[in-house]
C-alpha cells in the first residue's frame, strides 16, 4: 500500500500558486517539496543568492514569473 500524504488545511493560508513548468529543470527544482507557498519562499531566497548559478538564477526567474495566485473561489 502507498504512502499517504497529508494535505494542509486549504483555509491556513489566504494564498496559493499555480506553478506552470516547462522544462526538466524546472520540474526538477520544484518537486523538492509539495508546498506552492514554501516553494515560493524557497524561490524568492534562491534568486538572490550568490551560491545559485547564474543558469538557475535564469530558470527559477523563469519559474517564478509563470506562478499565478489563484483565489479560493475557483
């Protein structure tokens, strides 16, 4: 039997994100976790980090620009 994964409340947090992936890497770099909101977190930190390559600067950029919030009325 598979492992089950708990999914958070959907009323804890006022935001979410649709994440548009295009490209191995990029999935690569988001499917670290399944939480859009830390994802975001985690995305907006890398971007000014030094240690990131300048490649993944160009592909989290990428990422971040194609997230779209969507409201809880949908």
């Amino acid at each position: 039997m598979g492992k089950v994964v708990n999914f958070p409340d959907r009323f804890l947090s006022c935001r979410r994100y649709r994440i548009s992936l295009y490209t191995d890497f990029e999935v690569e770099l988001v499917l670290a976790t399944l939480d859009p909101i830390f994802v975001r977190k985690a995305l907006d930190f890398s971007i000014g980090n030094s240690i990131i390559s300048d490649v993944a600067k160009i592909a989290i950029q990428n990422i971040i620009n194609n997230m779209e919030e969507i409201p809880f009325d949908e």
